[in-house]
C-alpha cells in the first residue's frame, strides 16, 4: 500500500512541479479574485462591476455560474490535457522506468498508482477552482447554490475518459506531443462532431453512415451531453438532450474503462 | 543458496523496417548462477547484451525464450525483487526531488517501513559524502553526485542483492575507492552484488567471479584467480642481478625468462623446483627483493578472450 500511495505522492508532487499547473493554480486565484472584487448583490439585484444584471438575483446567479461552468469546460479540459500529457511518457523514459519496474510492485499497481496521481492533479486545480468560485459567489451573494458543485464530480468524470485515452496513447507512443494532440482531437473533437450528428440527425437518410456515427457516438465519450447536464442541474433547468442521462454516463464510463484497461494491457506486456 | 538463477536465457529484439522485420539476438541461451555472498562481476565489450540480460532480471524487459530466477522466484514475479537494490547506469532521478526526498520515494517504492526510514537514509547520506546536499534538488547536482545519491537508493531498503550497473561512473578516485570498500563491506555483511562495469581494475580488484559475455552467450566463467592464472609462473624480483644471470640459469635447464622490466619470469613444475632456483641464487650471493606468482591482469584476460571470440557486438 505505502508503495501506491509513494507513486500518488510523487505524480502530484511532479505535477506541482510542473509550470503549467502552476500557472493554472495562480490563474485559479486570479479569476476567485476577480469575482470577489467584481460581483455584489444590493437590494433585490446583483451588480458585476456596478452594473446591475437584469432577473431576480438567484435566477441571474444560476445562470451566470451556468456561464461560468461551460467557460471552464472549454478552457479547463484544454489546458488540462495539456498539463497532464507528459505524465505517461516521462515515466517511461530511459533511467526512470528501470528504476521504477525493479520494485516489487506489479505494473498493474504501477500504471493504477500513477494514473490516480495524475487524477489527483486534475482533481486538486479543478476543486480549488470550482470551491473558490462557489465561496465567492456564497459570500457577495449570500446565496450558496449546492448545485454548482455537481461541476466537480461531472467534470471528473469527463476528465476520467480523457485521462484514461492520453494515459492509453502516451504508454503506446511513449510521446508527450502525440499525447496531447491525440488527446485533444480525438474524445475532444470527435465526440462534439459525432453528437453534432447525432441530435441533428442529418445522416438518417443514408443507413450505413447513419450507423457508423451512431457507433462511434456511443464509443466516443459524451463530452457534450455532460457539459449540457451539468449547466441544466445548476440551472434548475431540464436536460436538453435526446439521450437519457444514465446512457451518457455509462458510455463515457465504458470509454474510460476501454482506454484504461488497453492501457493497462500493453505497459504490462512491453518490454523496456 | 542460489541468488540468481538463469537457464537458456534468450532474448531477440525485433524491430519493424521497411522491407518487413528485422530481428537482433541480444541473448542466445545464457545459463549463469550467483551464489549468496558472492560479488559477481558481467562483462563484455558494448552491444554484448549485459543491460538486456540485467533488464530481464529484474523484471524491466522479457525474455523470449528460457527463463530466470531471483531467490528462487521467476523473475516475471514482482515478488522476485523484494529485497533486490538496482542502480542503472543511466539512470534519472526525477529533477524536482531533493536528494533526501528521492530516498524516501524510493524506500517507500522497496517497501521500507516508515518506521527507521529516516534514520537509514541520514546514515547512507552521510556513508555517501552526501548528507550536507541532502536539501539540494537532484537536478543541481553534478554526475558523481548523482551516482552517490544512485548508490545509496540502492542500498536504502538493505537489500540482500545489489545490482550495479557502472557504479563508480562519473565518480572521482576517491569516491571510488569509498564505493569499493563499501562493496567488500556488504559483502561481508552476507549481501549478494552484481556488477556489471567497464573498469576491469576494479572489477578485478572486489569480485570473487566473473562472467564474459559476447554477442550474447557467455564466452568464459570462473574466479578472478583461475582466470587471470597463467600456471606455475613466478615473478622474482632480484637486487642487481649480475649480467648474464639469464643464459647461466637457463644453462641449468631452468625455464627463465626476462619480462622486460628487469624481473624473472620462472616457470617450474612445483614449488620443490621454485625453492631449488631459489637456493641457487643464494648460494651465488644474489639478493632477492620478492617472489610472486605471475598472473595476467583481468584487461589482458578480456581482450585475449574477446579478440579470440572475434570482437563485439550483438549479432
């Protein structure tokens, strides 16, 4: 057990190391702190800078955490693949992954510590982020919205597929670019452009191409649709989604599975 | 007992080109054991698969065919490496470390219970010269100090094998002299060591035994002694031999010859013919300073078995 927490304590302590997570924490600060001089709620409004928002304060507070949570999305999983690309390489290079696979801890243990670590990191900048904000807005408003938080776990589940993919392509290609730019592309992109196709439904009229985007919709994860739920769960609004919640849980789960087992698969069976 | 282990080891590398599968036989069927207590030294010019056949070992790369053990164990077991400290030659420290806190990591990562973790490390810091930088981030320190630190991770869980890979690499004489005392220390102490180095003087001068590997197959095994043995060769060394000592001795039937460096080279059948040429250069009132048996040093052994093997390299 000491051995898997060592691995955990020293992925977060590299990612701590690292410049970009760094300036992601200090950015977090930043944007706390511009809440905190820019928003004030007097009499039956809320002010941004003195400049009062029009709706009853609670109604215009969901909707501006609502705003806040898709900005974070977009820009969070960015820099966040970013961050955490060149975890799975490093660890493989030359002089670090023999000192690292003499221990008496099977690569399985390996891979699994490393991979929470590296959750750890993400967890730790997107928490520090969303708590903050939350204060802020709790404090300058006094309303205090539970619901906001349901971006923490939302988005953890969203980076879990992610992770698991760059954590698959960076112990394949052992390449902190490839990493990254898969990273991006691939779950990113790829699972905008699928359900673009899926709920506009442009494709119905050609059968085989019509099931070959459907395939890959319920392969890919369900970025997107987590993104929409989360804005519909802090606005106390429905979900605007043809797809039933559960599924879309389910299949980004499956993708992350898929990803962190084949991952899993090939560092065990390589050899260094 | 039998600390290392390995039967038929094999190992073929393939890469992908373009005109299809190019393969490269590091190990073509290594057979070598290492006995509790011994320090066992693996040579062979470069390519001649020492890093792979220390890879397999220790679990970092796969044998293709035949297999290996660690106390018994088959080295695809983790548990294989339980008490097994490696230091690789190339080996790199995360850079964001301080020293201190790379030998916490990495007793944690052996299984070093918390308890006596601190006291272990400040006494290996301090054998290692390393204790005033212990606060300083790996990534400012110089190549020996990085391999002192390297050597004292290796050590930090007290292993019962040690495998070494160019321990005394970047290290000035001094350091070396200190890693070679602390080597006949652990050994002992009981501790198993493999080595792996180009240095053959200091191969020479800690192990018991030594394996040559060429173009993956083992080419020469044995004790440094029996190896670097030339027979009943002595080397005596005289005060002012008179001229033509060499032809009157050889007059006698004696087998003498010069070395070059103003010694004699005396090859007799037993030590009764040694004392007999002793005898008669006493009685011819000639001084002598020493006598030793002649042996050939470890570098002219290697090169003689490698140049006989016909050069290096995997193939």
């Amino acid at each position: 057990m000491s051995r898997f927490v060592a691995i955990i304590g020293n992925t977060f302590r590299e990612g701590l190391a690292k410049k970009t997570i760094v300036t992601i924490l200090v950015l977090n600060v930043i944007i706390i702190g511009f809440f905190l001089l820019a928003l004030n709620i007097g009499g039956n409004a809320l002010f941004l800078f003195g400049h009062e928002l029009s709706g009853l304060p609670d109604e215009v507070l969901r909707r501006f955490e609502a705003a806040v949570t898709a900005f974070f999305y977009q820009v969070s999983i960015f820099i966040g693949i970013f961050a955490i690309a060149s975890f799975f390489p490093t660890m493989q290079e030359k002089g670090t992954v023999d000192l690292i696979l003499s221990r008496p801890m099977s690569r399985f243990n390996i891979f699994t510590a490393k991979f929470i670590g590296c959750m750890l990191v993400v967890f730790v900048v997107m928490a520090s982020l969303v708590l903050g904000t939350w204060w802020v807005f709790w404090v300058k408003t006094g309303m205090a919205h539970i619901e906001y938080l349901s971006t923490i776990p939302i988005f953890l589940l969203i980076f879990l597929a992610f992770m698991a993919f760059i954590a698959m392509v960076g112990i394949i290609t052992r390449s902190t670019t490839l990493s990254a730019v898969l990273g991006i592309f691939i779950p990113f992109v790829f699972s905008m452009i699928f359900f673009a196709l899926h709920e506009s439904g442009i494709l119905l009229g050609d059968k085989f191409w019509h099931s070959i985007f459907e395939f890959l919709y319920w392969v890919f994860p369900k970025t997107p649709e987590m993104t929409a739920m989360n804005i519909s769960i802090i606005a106390l609004e429905p979900l605007e989604s043809s797809t039933d919640p559960a599924l879309i849980i389910w299949s980004t789960l499956g993708f992350a599975a898929f990803c962190y087992a084949a991952g899993a698969v090939i560092f065990q069976k390589r050899s260094y | 007992m039998r600390v290392i282990e390995t039967a038929d080891l094999r190992k073929t590398f393939r890469s992908f080109e373009f005109f299809g599968v190019k393969r490269v036989e590091a190990l073509g069927g290594v057979n070598l054991s290492v006995d509790k207590g011994e320090i066992f030294g693996l040579l062979g010019p470069n390519g001649a698969g020492k890093t792979t056949l220390v890879k397999i070992l220790l679990g970092i790369c796969y044998s293709s065919r035949g297999g290996a053990k660690l106390f018994g164990h088959s080295v695809r077991r983790a548990a294989s490496r339980a008490s097994v400290g490696y230091l690789p030659e190339n080996h790199k420290y995360p850079t964001f470390l301080k020293g201190q806190q790379v030998m916490r990591y990495y007793a944690a990562l052996s299984g070093m219970p918390l308890y006596g973790r601190r006291k272990r490390i400040d006494e290996l810091l301090k054998l290692m010269r390393m204790k005033e930088w212990a606060g300083t981030r790996m990534g400012k320190y110089s190549k020996g100090m990085q391999q002192r630190v390297g050597m004292a991770v290796a050590m930090v869980a007290d292993p019962e094998l040690l495998v070494l890979d160019e321990p005394t690499d970047g290290v000035d004489p001094i350091g070396r002299k200190e890693i070679r005392d602390i080597l006949l220390e652990l050994k002992a102490q009981g501790k198993t060591i493999f080595l792996n180095s180009h240095l053959l003087s200091e191969v020479e001068l800690v192990c018991d035994r030594i394996a040559i590997l060429n173009k993956g197959k083992v080419v020469t095994e044995g004790s440094v002694d029996a190896l670097t043995d030339v027979g009943n060769t002595f080397a005596l060394e005289l005060e002012e031999p008179p001229p033509g000592l060499l032809e009157m001795l050889q007059s006698k039937g004696i087998a003498v010859r010069g070395d070059g460096n103003g010694e004699l080279l005396v090859d007799v059948p037993d030590l009764a013919e040694l004392n007999a040429v002793i005898d008669y250069l006493r009685s011819q009132s000639i001084l002598i300073r020493s006598i030793r048996r002649k042996r050939i040093s470890l570098e002219d052994m290697f090169i003689d078995v490698i140049g006989k093997e016909g050069g290096a390299g995997v193939r």
